[in-house]
C-alpha cells in the first residue's frame, strides 16, 4: 500500500509541476481542460499522498488546488458546450 501512495504522490507532483511549467512558457493556456486535469489529478493524488502520512499543511493547500481546479474545469466544459451549440 506504501508504495502505491508513493507512486500517487510522485505522479501528483509531477503534474502539477507539468500543469505550472507549460503554462509558464506558454504550451498551455489556463482555460485549457488538459491543464485544469493536470491540476486536478494531480492535486488529487497529492491529497491522498500528505493524508497518508500527516502532512496537513500539504493536505490543505491540495483540497484548495483541488477546489479551484473543479470549477474551472466545469467552467471550461461548459463554455465548449455553449459553443457548440
């Protein structure tokens, strides 16, 4: 079960870092569902990881990423559905 938690926290960590640096250097925009998933899965896995092992300050700052990242992403399916239309 360790190691599965350590593999979700890696993965978390590494897109969220893909999500800021693509989006630093422009490869992907913000309103982009890809970077808005990146986020989401990440901080996800990331929130699994620091309750797994008591890491509260990271568990909160996760739950938060998270819950920005819901609405955006809702936000952004919405807007593509309306076009659509």
């Amino acid at each position: 079960m360790q190691t599965l938690i350590d593999i979700l926290g890696w993965v978390g960590s590494l897109e969220v870092i893909a999500a800021y640096g693509l989006n630093s250097f422009q490869k992907l925009k913000s309103t982009s569902a890809i970077f808005q998933l990146l986020n989401l899965t990440g901080g996800i896995f990331l929130i699994i990881n620091t309750l797994y092992y008591g890491a509260y300050p990271s568990t909160f700052i996760n739950i938060v990423w998270v819950a920005i990242a819901v609405p955006a992403l809702y936000q952004i399916m919405v807007g593509r559905k309306a076009k659509a239309d």
